[in-house]
C-alpha cells in the first residue's frame, strides 16, 4: 500500500492548483511521508538497512516548512532509533522535533513529540524522565485522539513500567488508564 503511495504521487503534476487549494501536499512532499512510513514498516519487518535507505530518501526529497504537520520526520527517525535501543541517536531526533513544534499551533504533533522525548528519557534512566512523562501524559488528556493514546502511549507505559520505583510505577498506572479512556 505504501509503495502504491509512492508511485501515485508520481501522477500529481507539478504546480497542480487543487494542491493550494486543497490543502494537499505537493508531490515530493507525499512521496517522502510514504517513505518516511514505508522506514517504519520496514523496521518492524527486520529490515533496518532498508529503513535507513526509505528515511533518508524521504529526507532528501522533501523539506518540509516549520509549521507543516505532516512533516516531522524527526519523529519517525527517533522512533526508529529508539526501537533499535540507540537512546542518545533517539534523543536527538526526539529533541528536534520538540523544538521544531515550540511556538507552533498545533496541540496533537507537539504533544506526541514530547511523548517521544519523555519515552527516550524514562528508557534511559535520565532524571528528568518521570517529569517528562508526567507532562506528556497531562498533555494527552486534552487530546480526543484516541490514537495519540493508544499508538504512542504505550510505549511509554512500557518504559515507565520497567523502571524501578513507585513513582513511575504509579505513572505507568495513569498512562495505561489515560490509555483506556475514551474521547
């Protein structure tokens, strides 16, 4: 499905009007989001050379401006990084994309960035991790994402479970309820 995705943005022409209008993303940038997915389906597969290949073609065929939602390939490469238990390369990425959604209006993208970073920081034992996750999870309650609960919470639940302690053990408690509610 993905590389259908690829293929089809090839068939959107250049300075296509309805792009503007519509709010669509031009074909370059369309290309890089299915590849930028593509990395992390092909991670998940055991491919890690060829996730690598997919995100930095993805980088190299689009730039996205500051304020573009769909664009945040920071978290893509933190989430592959952080699968692979690479914290210090994960943070990086992670702290990226916090800092690019600072200022910025949009509520669900920075808050799964901060999700990100506080994970990275919880699986690395740092100090400030139980109060990145403490603010991340305050943060997911405002949001009716259910997705943004169930995809990127969990694995902060699961970092916040393996870590000693009855504070992160009563933070994975609320992550995995914030987890179960509805919107």
């Amino acid at each position: 499905m993905l590389q259908c995705a690829q293929v089809k943005a090839w068939d959107i022409p250049p300075g296509d009007k309805r792009v503007a209008v519509l709010g669509v993303l031009p074909p370059a940038a369309v290309e890089a989001c299915a590849l930028a997915d593509s990395a992390t389906a092909l991670e998940l597969l055991g491919e890690r050379e060829a996730a690598d290949r997919a995100l930095g073609k993805s980088r190299q065929l689009w730039t996205p401006s500051r304020t573009d939602p769909s664009g945040d390939l920071d978290q893509v490469g933190a989430r592959l990084q952080l699968a692979r238990g690479r914290l210090d390369t994960a943070e990086q990425y992670a702290t990226a994309s916090v800092r690019r959604w600072e200022g910025i209006n949009n509520q669900r993208t920075r808050t799964t960035a901060d999700i990100l970073l506080a994970t990275v920081h919880v699986r690395a034992g740092e100090r400030d991790g139980l109060q990145l996750a403490h603010g991340a999870i305050m943060k997911v309650t405002k949001l009716s994402s259910a997705r943004a609960r169930q995809q990127y919470l969990a694995p902060l639940a699961i970092a916040l479970e393996a870590r000693p302690g009855s504070d992160a053990k009563q933070l994975a408690r609320m992550t995995r309820q914030v987890i179960a509610t509805q919107a």
